[in-house]
C-alpha cells in the first residue's frame, strides 16, 4: 500500500462538455424526371447510405397475388437489361456495395450502402435495376421457390405464428392488413414472371417516387451524378395513391393456436393506436417504453426479476401506416414468452400491472430513466449514414415533415411524467386487448378463461 502511495499516476480522464446535438436536417429538391430527392451531408461519413421509396403499398396487390411486391422487391437485384443476375451480384461487390429490397404496407423499399469513392457506379446499378429489371422467367420462378420454403419455417416459429394470428384477429378479412405482408403458401404460387412485370409497370414509377441520400459527400457532383443514374429513370407521371383507413376489432378476447407438448407459451397482446401524426405520440413512445421498453421496465421488474416467469416481456409502437389526415395507425403490442405451467399466473399478473398502472401512473424516476435512454442515446443511434436515411426514409414514408425527428427528441424530453402516464393507460387498456397464445392448450385453456380477460378460443396451428 505504501508503495502505491507513492506512485504517481496519470490525472482521470474528465468528461468534457456535451456538444449540442440535433437530428440532421435533409436538403429537399425534385429531379427533372419527378424523383424527389433528400440529401443529408454527414462529414466522415465514407459509407454512404442510398433510400428508395416506390408507391408500391400491399394493398395495391392484385386479389389472388400477395406477396408479389415482396418478390418483386427481390427480383430488382436478380438482373437488368444490361446485366445477368450473377453479372449484376459480381458488379455490386467489386464496388463494395450491398442492395437490399423489402416490400411493407406503405410501399416496397430500396436501401444501397456503398463507399463515396464507388458511389457512381453503385448508383448506375440501382438505376439500371428500377429503369429496366430483367423480371427473368427463372429467377422469378427460384424466388417463389425460396419463398414458399420460407413459409412453413415462418408458421413453425411461434413469434412469427402469433403475429400471423393476431393480424388475422384485428383486422377485416378484406383488408390487407389482415393477411402476411408477404403472401401465403397459396398466393405465392400463382405468381410468376408475369405478374411481377404487371404490378411493377402499373406501380413504379419516379414521379411518385423518393430518393434518399446520406453520407460524407465532400467532392461529390451528386447533381450531376443522379442525373447520369436516378435521372435517366422514365415513366409516366402518375399520381400517389390514396392511403385506405385503418380499421380494427380490439374487443378484448382470447386466441389460443394450439401447439401440444409445447414448453413455453409465446405472448402477443396488442391492438392499434395513434400514429405518430397524433399529438399523443410523444407521450405514448415514453409511457410505452416505461411500461416495457428495457431491462428495467415495469413488466420486466416483475415478471422476469421477481416471479421468473420469462427471459423478458417488452411493449412497443409500431407505425402500421401513417396518414396526416388521421387514418393510419400504429401497432401497439406486449410481447414474450412464459414457460407452459405458469401461463395463467404470468398474464394474471401482466394484468395487475397494466391495473397498478392506471390507478397510480408512472413515477417521475422511471419517466426520467426513459428520457435519458431515448433522447440521451440519440447521438449513438444516428452516427451511420445508414440509420441516417432510414430514419428519413420511414418520414417520407409516413408523410411526416422532414424536422419530425428532431422535433420529436424535443417532445419527449418536455414531456411530462402525467402525460406519458395517460398515454400508455389509454394505450393498453385492460378491456381492450386481444391476446394471442401460442401454446399447449389442453394445459392453458383453463386458467386463462379462469382470468376473465375476454372470450378463449382455440384454433389449430397449421
């Protein structure tokens, strides 16, 4: 020790003063094909990060075809006029790019990363993938293939089987939304080679299109570059389509998909809420996170730390389809799962805290434990391109003005520990949640009718 005594060591490190932040602000402008355009300059930022969002929603499906907009999504990296599909694979990696394409309610999304110094011919390449896909015959027909083997392993796994189950309970058998976002054993088969050409010339297009793009771009000519690529894109003018309304059946009940022998029982509880054109959605995003957002949140303090009924429960919002009129929606959801025996007792007591919660509201601690992780981590989150773009791309997607994230970071941070209190009671109300049970029946079925938490019934899991 007096050894140590004497020892003269480096001064500790100080923590320095905070920087202010804020989210970045895009740039908006419009190229002469239509194409609308955000550009965000992030110094440092070799990564740059490339968004397209096509007008392409599901429920432009044809009746018969779900799951076309997914295998079209697929397909625009599956060859091109100019290119094969391994010609169009090999041309990506020698840039170092990857491509990646997905299909949702709003629309079907691009999203290109690629270093700035092969920014050019990364670009070519998704240009020449919108303007002209090859929609080959065998590529199409292995992409079915791929996805029709997707789907048993999808109904196997039971967080995706109570998904499945729960659109299928909230919403109208027409309605899209009620149905997998990409397609069922039977829709799949009937798509071909055909069908994906026939949805992509009636949907995509520029005009009603957006690009985002994010990175450091310090010596970049990206006016003159998009005009070489993004810009040669043709197509007829077109106009947005009308966004249908969200409607949904949230009369508390309960859906048991039969599993026998299962161990655990996975839960999903959820209906739809406010998105986030509502003035509430501020509020709704903290009491949410307070009520299940991480480690230390209510439902993860008693169910896993004290009862030990789980490995975690979280509860979360998530934009289904956003409208500024008010017609779109966002899912609100708890989600687990419990081993079989203590099934009734976790929801019992999933219950009593959504109760405990309504008769004596959030502390000002764990209101304050919430800011910190949603606003405090904001800096970390945003330091790629990548998540940059996405963020910008999902404000394009839901029609929100391009400063609705830094807004947002404000709002929670004023917000109130009454008001998120308010917003996640009417949120999650006791007698307005549909609950899922993927599970063994013949051990739950009785002490969840012994709950009185809605209507039970059991369907068989396919």
């Amino acid at each position: 020790m007096t050894e140590l005594a004497a020892m003269e060591f480096h001064p500790q490190p100080q923590a320095g003063e905070p920087k202010v932040w804020a989210f970045p602000a895009p740039e908006r402008g419009t190229l002469d094909n239509g194409l609308t355009l955000l550009r965000c300059h992030r110094p440092g930022q070799q990564v740059v990060a490339v968004e397209v969002l096509l007008d392409a929603p599901l429920d432009a499906e044809p009746a018969g075809l779900d799951g076309v907009a997914t295998i079209m999504a697929r397909a625009f990296s599956e060859g091109t006029d100019k290119h094969s599909a391994e010609d169009f694979a090999a041309e990506l990696e020698r840039c170092g790019a990857t491509l990646d394409a997905h299909a949702d309610h709003p629309g079907v999304r691009l999203s290109l990363e690629v270093p700035a110094s092969r920014l050019a011919k990364a670009l070519g390449l998704l240009a020449d993938a919108l303007r002209a896909p090859a929609f080959a015959d065998s590529e199409v027909e292995r992409l079915v293939r791929n996805r029709l083997d997707e789907i048993p392993h999808e109904l196997a796994n039971p967080s995706r089987r109570a998904a499945k189950e729960l659109s299928r309970e909230l919403f109208p058998a027409d309605s899209r939304m009620s149905r997998p976002r990409q397609g069922t054993e039977e829709t799949v088969e009937n798509i071909d080679s055909a069908a994906v050409r026939a949805f992509y010339e009636k949907h995509v297009r520029p005009a009603t299109a957006t690009a985002v793009v994010v990175g450091d771009l310090t010596g970049i000519d990206l006016d003159a570059l998009l005009a070489d690529t993004l810009g040669s894109w043709t197509g007829s003018t077109g106009r947005p389509r009308p966004v249908p309304p969200v409607t949904a059946d949230d009369t508390g009940r309960v859906v048991i998909v039969d599993r026998p022998g299962a161990v655990q029982t996975q839960l999903l509880i959820g209906r739809i809420g406010a998105d986030r054109h509502a003035r509430v959605w501020p509020a709704q995003v903290l009491g949410t996170y307070c009520l299940g957002g991480t480690l230390t949140s209510r439902l993860d303090r008693v169910l896993r730390e004290e009862k030990g009924y789980t490995y975690g429960v979280r509860s979360f919002g998530q934009v289904l389809r956003s409208a500024p009129d008010g017609s779109g929606a966002a899912m609100l959801a708890i989600s687990g799962s419990v081993d079989t025996p203590n099934t009734g007792p976790a929801l019992d007591d999933l219950w009593k805290v959504l109760r405990t919660l309504a008769e004596g509201g959030l502390t000002d601690a764990e209101r304050d434990v919430a800011v910190q992780n949603l606003v405090g981590v904001a800096p970390l989150k945003y330091e790629t391109a990548a998540a940059v773009a996405s963020t910008l791309a999902d404000q394009v997607e839901q029609h929100l003005p391009d400063d609705y994230q830094a807004t947002l970071y404000q709002q929670l941070a004023a917000t109130g520990t009454v008001e998120a209190t308010a917003a996640v009671v009417n949120a999650f109300p006791v007698d307005r949640l549909v609950t899922i049970l993927v599970g063994d029946a013949a051990a739950i079925k009785e002490p969840v009718e012994a709950l009185g938490i809605g209507e039970v019934k059991v369907v068989t899991a396919e």
